[in-house]
C-alpha cells in the first residue's frame, strides 16, 4: 500500500512528494525433525520456513536532480508464537540513504552481500525449507549491525556493492568489524556473482570460558542459467577461519562452534527447479580441510505450489550425511535446527 505520510511535529519526513510502502509476509508450515544429537521436538508448528515472516515499511522522498532519500524498516517475526525474531523490534533491517544514477548509499543493519550472493542467486531454494545451502554453505551471519553500504547501478548487467560494519566494541573498531564486496553480472538467462566478505568476530572470555576467535574470511562464486525448462544452480566457496562456516550465534560454546567447526573448507552447489510446481533439488557438499576432515553433504528435495502471486503451498526435505563428528544440522529460513534431517509443510501469503 502507498500513502503519503501526515506532516510530522517538528517538520521531519513532511514532505508531500514521500511515498511510504508497508509490506509483509507470513509464512507458517509444520517441521519434523530427525536425528538430534540432544532431545528436541520432533514434530512442530514453526513460522518463517520458507521465508522469514516480517512486516516491513520502506519509503523514498524525491529530493531532485535525481536524488532520493530511501530508508526501510522490517521486523521479524515468529508468527507460530507471535514474538520478535531474535528479540529485536526491527531487527531484519533499519536502515536509511540515498540513492541516485550514481548509486545508493546506505547506512544502518543490513544484509551482507556473501549472504545475498548465495541466496539469491546459488540456491534454489532462496535460503528456504529444509533444503536452504546455508545449512553446510557460507556463513552464519546474514546481516551486520552498523552497517555503510554501496550499491552502483547496472551497467550493461553489470553491478558492484561493498560493504562496512564498524566493530564499535570497547577500545577497538577492528574487534568485531566486518567488510566485503561483490561484482554481479546478469543480462538474459545468465546471472552470475562474485562475493568476499571478511568478519573479525573475537568472543571474549567469560567467567572460566576461554576468548574464542570465531573470524571468517568467505569468498564464493555464484551462478544461475534459465534453460526455459530448467534453471541450472551452481556455486563454489572458499572459507577460511573458525567462523567460516555454519554455527550457531546464540551459543559460541556449544559443541558445534568449539570442536566442529572447520577453519578451512570448500563448498560445491549444485541445484534445479523444475516446472510448473516448481520442483526443488539441491546437493551441497561441505570438504573440511582440516586434520579432523569432518566432511559433510545435504541431498534436499521440494516443491512449491502457487495459488496466486502472493500466496503458495511448499514441501520439502533434507538430509545431511556427517562424517568423522562433523555435527551440521538441517534448518530452514529462521531456525538453524537441531537434526541431521528435516521435512517441512507449510503455506506463505506475501502483502
């Protein structure tokens, strides 16, 4: 929906010339679970399978000679609880810039580009269900806190964005800041993606718990091909550091971020949607380098269903096979997981 905002007390954003767009998803769908290493609920209503459940406002203001100013703000949310996602009003994105034919400037939480080069254009199932690549591939992190991002404009198919995340812990902006970039190209049925990003992520010691240098250096190669009947997914990665590859955030010391972790890597993707219902498939193979070789691959099959342009039907499971302790889990768009094996039903309305 658009709508121009009522003029504001003190003549901020009272513009007539803004337009302002409140957007949303819902996405709510049952998971079962396989395989735990610990107990955990094996079947389960979950919100945001397919795509994290938010509402969203973006708005932009004409400011001349080709200047607008955009901002946007979106908040998760866990709508099979009705809770915020990871406990934060807005905490998807909150950022504000400007854009123009030079290029869009924007500051504030936002996405890194590894993780929209993977999503967007490696996996087919956009980072979704229990087939999403960022289960073995990648990293983590999908979005940076105090975040200055560049994004030019296409030429000829070809586009540029980089990034900076301050760190802004005490005493030191290097701590925990993170940077990267990615060049993009796509004209026709071709798309293709270059991205690198680097985090410097130490976690400082806490009581009798040691520092932890979780620091990831990312770069991965990216590329789709529409073949009328078929899209054709690849990508290959590079991850090098203990951060590099996927563990959970919320718990720096649980078993997966200390002892199974790897610090040295290689992904290989490989994936196609098929047809009308858009049949999914996808394999994924972690190649640990490390002395431990903890190696690891996903299979993952799925479907999805259209009703119309906003609304659909989606099924999907994944199974990842671990070797030598290796404990990566199969999650989906809003839930890292807690099993080697998942299957999810659902049903998401876009507005």
């Amino acid at each position: 929906m658009l709508f121009a905002p009522a003029q504001a007390a003190d003549g901020a954003g009272s513009a007539a010339s803004t337009n302002v767009a409140v957007y949303g998803v819902l996405d709510a769908g049952i998971v079962a679970e396989r395989g735990c290493a610990a107990n955990c609920a094996n079947t389960k209503v979950s919100g945001g399978v397919a795509s994290g459940s938010r509402l969203g406002v973006q708005g932009r203001e004409a400011l001349g000679n080709d200047v607008s100013a955009v901002f946007t703000l979106e908040a998760g949310v866990q709508n099979d609880t009705g809770q915020s996602e990871e406990g934060r009003l807005f905490g998807r994105q909150a950022y504000v810039g400007l854009d123009s034919r030079l290029g869009a400037l924007t500051l504030g939480r936002q996405y890194n580009p590894h993780y929209l080069a993977l999503t967007d254009v490696a996996d087919p199932f956009k980072g979704g269900m229990a087939g999403s690549a960022g289960n073995l591939a990648g990293y983590s992190v999908k979005r940076y806190d105090n975040t200055v991002k560049y994004v030019t404009p296409a030429l000829r198919g070809v586009t540029a964005s980089a990034i900076y995340s301050f760190g802004e812990s005490p005493y030191s902006n290097a701590s925990n800041r993170a940077y990267g970039a990615t060049l993009g190209y796509s004209a026709g049925a071709v798309n293709v993606s270059v991205s690198h990003q680097r985090k410097n992520n130490l976690i400082l010691a806490s009581g009798t718990l040691p520092a932890i240098d979780m620091s990831a250096r990312n770069t991965l190669i990216a590329a789709n091909v529409d073949l009328k009947v078929a899209t054709v997914f690849a990508a290959v990665g590079v991850n090098k550091g203990y951060g590099s590859s996927p563990w959970d955030p919320n718990n720096a010391y649980s078993a997966l971020a200390l002892s199974m972790s790897s610090s040295d890597s290689r992904d290989t993707l490989l994936g196609v949607p098929v047809g009308g219902f858009k049949l999914l498939a996808s394999w994924v193979r972690k190649d640990d380098r490390d002395l431990a070789n903890r190696d690891a691959s996903q299979m993952a099959v799925g479907l999805t269903y259209s009703l119309s342009k906003r609304s659909d039907f989606y099924a999907s499971y994944a199974k990842i096979h671990n070797k030598n302790g290796a404990r990566y889990t199969v999650g989906n768009a809003s839930d890292s997981g807690r099993g080697d094996a998942a299957f999810n039903l659902g049903f998401r309305h876009g507005f």
